[in-house]
C-alpha cells in the first residue's frame, strides 16, 4: 500500500499556503485497502478495493473550522485544495486561536499482526467464506447458510501547524457465519459473527466444530416460543449488555449533542443515574477492539474514559471545540469515516464495567424473567432518552435456571428507567469488543464501533421483535 509518509512534505507545504489567513491549521491524509467477500445459495461474490486516498484539510476561522478535501495526494491536488481554502478563510477574519490543547507530538503506530490477511487475494477470501459455509451446509436440516469475510487496512498521517506528526495503520478483520433452516414455513437461523483489530488470530473461534454448533442452534429456533410482553425481569449477554452501553450512554454523551441541546443527559452530569455497581467505559484504546484506535483525527490519543463511574454520570466525549466550549478536555474521539466526511465526537469501544457475580448467581437473582442473547440491532433517541434494542433470541428464566428458548425479543424502554433498575453485573473471564458493527451519525458517516461487558440483570419492557 502506498506509504502516506511520503506525503508529508506537500501537506506541510499545503498548511504553510494557508498560515497567514489562521492561527492554526491541520491536514488528516488516509489511504486503506480492503477485500469483502460474501456466500451463499446466490453465489459467491468477492471485491477488492483499489484505495481510498486522499487528504481533508482544516483551518480555523476565527469561530469555526473551514474544510476541504483533496481527493489525491499529489502536489497539484494538495495545491488546489489549500487554494479553495485560503478562499474561504480570506472571507473570514482570523480571529483567535481555537479551543482546547493542539496536538504536537511525532508518533508513528504501525503494528502488522503476526498473521496479517491483508494481502488476502479475492480468490483467498472466497475460499475461506465457502469452506465456512460448507462446514453448515453439512449438518442435516440447514438448507442454506451465508458467509463473509472483510479485510481492511486503514492508514491515516495527521500533521498540524504545531508541529505535529502521527502516522497509524488500523488492520481491521471481520466475519460471519449464518446457518438457515426452514420446516414447515417456519425458519430459523443462527449466527457466529466476529470482528477486530490484527489478522488471522481474529478468525481462530471459526472452526468446524463451532460453526457446527452454530448450525444446530439454527434448528432449535424452530421449535422455540414467542416471547411473553409487558415488563419483565431480563438478564442480558455481553453483547446485549454492550448494545445497552452504547445506546444509553454513547450518542448522549457525544458532547456535540450537549452544544446542541439534544442530549437529555446534559442535565444529569454529576448526578446518580444508576445503581453503584454500574460503570461504563468508551476506551478507543482497548488492545485490538472493533473501534480501537491509537488517536483520533485531531491527533488527540485515545484512552479508557469513564463514563458512568459506580453510578454516577462522570464522563463526557470531546473534541477540541466542544472541550473548550464546556470545560473539558478532548478525549480522543474525534472521527470521520474517510478523508471525504466531516469529523464528529464518535463512540470507540463503548462497554459496561464487568462485575463481581457469576453468571449463575445473576440468573439466581433473577428468579423469574427473560435472557437474551445476540444483539441484531439497537437504536437510541438522544433528545427524548428512550431507546430499542433487539436480539436473535432468549431464554425463559424459572426460578433461576434458563429453560425455554423463545424467538427474536425487542428491549425498550427509558433508558434511564433501566439503568437505575439494574440489580448486577457478571464478572467475564475475558472481556471483548463485538465487532463487525459500524455506528451512524449525521447522514451515514458510518466507523468502526466496538461493545461489550459483563452480563447485565435489570428491568425492561420486553416483546416480539
């Protein structure tokens, strides 16, 4: 892949065109490679992606940040793309510096895991998704089965006006294995789906064995009972749990949302808002999570904040304006999805604080209720703090132990209603960031997002998905 360092003197030189309209100004160059391949009855399909490459470049104006993007890095795109900035910031006085700590340090982050996939061929990936897929197809009773496979690295230069120089290659892997069976018009479907930072070693839990598994999980959903409704006692899985993190305390502590007023949290910073064995965390540091990077696209690095520290509202997620703005500190979550796209306050890797109980003395202290497993979507109003999440499926839990399987379980409800209802949280033998889901703001700007935690007891409205 072409090495963005070597681009490093046209962005300086880019910068040094647009010095005397602004205090300050940055350039963020990304280029990334990539293979999704995917399988199924339809067939097998694979594309490689030649590279995105390119430059956003971002210039203060007294106020606000004034930006353009350069869809090269040669001298000539880099020249034109600081000329259309000097003309937006010749319109604007320059005014004084922008908020908050510039970032000034010389980091160079680059990692290739031991066994990289990134020099996959198409041919490769399709391969490995249709061994994956015949591994399901093998067990009786599932008559259909899909796969994909992505690979993806993403490189990314951010110098500065301060001086600064960051360089880090994010290797990204992620697949999924679904079985599918169907009898008597009823259908039921099963998944093992996965994703992180490295290479080969994320792949490792898909084995013969387990995708297997997977497919005889697909047939017992045939057999298995509509969910009851109403208010019930729930007990949640990791990844359930980590979707609770994200949608209740992950868009509404976007600190752009707290300039905004569309937060309903901005009035409970400082205040209890659960019990005080509840924390969550959003660490864009975590080692090889889905949403781990090294800094953010302001050359702020990343790191563990809190959140929700034992109950109480501690935490909030900046960038450079919305630091100085409020009073804080940027945190490291300053994204965009590619060079094309604004930069927003974004969640990393958003999960909650796994506890100090097992998960049989959750579901103990449950007694009665519902466990739901397998996350396929979540949604969360920041303005009116309501929020939905739904999973795959769910057991019945009868005085303690799970029994019944039941179909898909939509989860709503108040989110601040089921934070402070939570009654525990499990201790993991080792925690991890679901991956292979991407996070939306604005009009898509789609990255990276990673979630997870302990088992989670608390209280929700429950019902058919």
């Amino acid at each position: 892949m072409f090495d963005l360092r070597s681009a490093e003197v046209e962005l300086r030189s880019a910068l040094r065109s647009v010095e005397r309209h602004t205090t300050f100004a940055e350039a963020l160059a990304q280029g990334s490679t990539g293979t999704t391949v995917r399988t199924s009855h339809a067939g097998s399909s694979g594309e490689f992606a030649p590279g995105l490459r390119g430059a956003a470049l971002r210039a203060w104006a007294g106020n606000h940040w004034v930006e353009v993007a350069a869809s090269a890095l040669t001298p000539q795109a880099l020249t034109e793309a600081a000329a259309s900035l000097n003309d937006r910031l010749s319109k604007t006085p320059a005014g004084p510096a922008p908020p908050g700590p510039p970032a000034t340090l010389h980091r160079e982050e680059v990692h290739p895991p031991a066994r990289p996939l990134s020099d996959l061929s198409v041919e490769e990936a399709i391969a490995r998704v249709q061994e994956y897929r015949g591994w399901a197809l093998a067990v009786p009773g599932i008559t259909e089965a899909h796969a994909f496979l992505i690979t993806e690295e993403d490189a990314r230069l951010y110098v500065n006006t301060a001086g600064a120089f960051e360089f880090q290659v994010l290797p990204r892997v992620a697949a999924a294995v679904a079985p599918v069976t169907v009898e008597n018009g009823r259908v039921g479907q099963n998944w093992i789906r996965l994703g992180g930072m490295g290479g080969e070693e994320i792949l490792q839990p898909i084995t013969e064995a387990r995708v297997r598994a997977v497919a005889e999980g697909a047939k017992a959903m045939l057999g298995a009972k509509s969910p009851p409704a109403g208010p019930r006692t729930v007990v949640l899985d990791p990844s359930t749990a980590g979707v609770l993190a994200h949608e209740s305390f992950g868009h509404g502590t976007e600190a752009d949302q707290f300039i905004r007023k569309r937060s309903y949290l901005q009035p409970l910073y400082g205040k209890m808002v659960g019990p005080e064995m509840l924390s969550i965390v959003d660490e864009g540091s975590f080692p090889g999570g889905w949403g781990s990077l090294f800094f953010d696209d302001e050359g702020t690095p990343t790191r563990r904040n809190l959140l929700v520290d034992h109950g109480r509202f501690v935490g909030v997620l900046h960038d450079r304006v919305t630091a100085g703005q409020l009073g804080g500190q940027p945190t490291g979550n300053a994204r965009r999805s590619d060079f094309l796209s604004r930069l927003w306050v974004r969640m990393t890797n958003t999960y909650v604080e796994p506890g100090e109980l097992s998960r049989e003395e959750l579901l103990a202290e449950a007694r009665d209720g519902i466990l739901l497993e397998e996350p396929t979507s979540g949604l969360e109003d920041p303005l009116g703090g309501q929020m939905q999440i739904k999973v795959l499926r769910g057991y019945r839990i009868e005085r303690g132990k799970t029994t019944q399987l039941v179909s898909g379980i939509a989860l709503s409800g108040r989110v601040l209603d089921v934070l402070r209802a939570v009654r525990g949280v499990s201790r993991v033998d080792r925690l991890v960031m679901d991956g292979a889901a991407y996070c939306g703001k604005g009009q898509g700007d789609y990255i990276p997002a990673g979630s997870g935690g302990g088992y989670v007891l608390t209280e929700a409205i429950v019902g058919p998905a």
